[in-house]
C-alpha cells in the first residue's frame, strides 16, 4: 500500500508539473515571442542589439559565489 502511495504521489507531481511547464512556456511565447523568431530577427538584423567596446559578460562557476568587494581602507571586519 505504501508503494502505491508513494508511486501516485510521484505521479501527480510530475503530471502537475509537466502541465505547469506547459502553461508557462505558452505564456511567455504570448507575451515575449518565440525564441527561435527572435533569434533570426537578431541574426537578420531586425532587431538592433547595442554593443560597447571593451565590456564583456562571462559566466563561469566564481561568478555564482557570492564575493564581497575589497574593502578600500584596508581593514577587514
């Protein structure tokens, strides 16, 4: 019986879960557009992007840890 209820319990979360995904995938294609139209209005030229020489964005694992700016007197707290 326990099993039963555990497998149930999974499945109603995953179903309600695969139906929430579905809501909010459709929702945002409503309000912001499909990401491959974008995508080939950027590579056509469309949609004007705006870049800055000399700035870069990068994303590698220290850039999730949370890190504090030195502290300009010196002194640590």
């Amino acid at each position: 019986m326990t099993k039963l209820l555990i497998g149930l319990t999974v499945f109603t979360v995953m179903t309600t879960w695969q139906r929430g995904r579905g809501l909010v995938t459709a929702e945002r294609a409503q309000l912001e557009g499909r990401l491959p139209e974008f995508i080939d209005d950027l590579r056509s030229g469309k949609v004007s992007t705006l870049r800055i020489p000399g700035t870069a964005c990068s994303s590698t694992a220290a850039s999730r840890q949370r890190r504090r700016a030195p502290n300009p007197r010196g002194d640590s707290f």
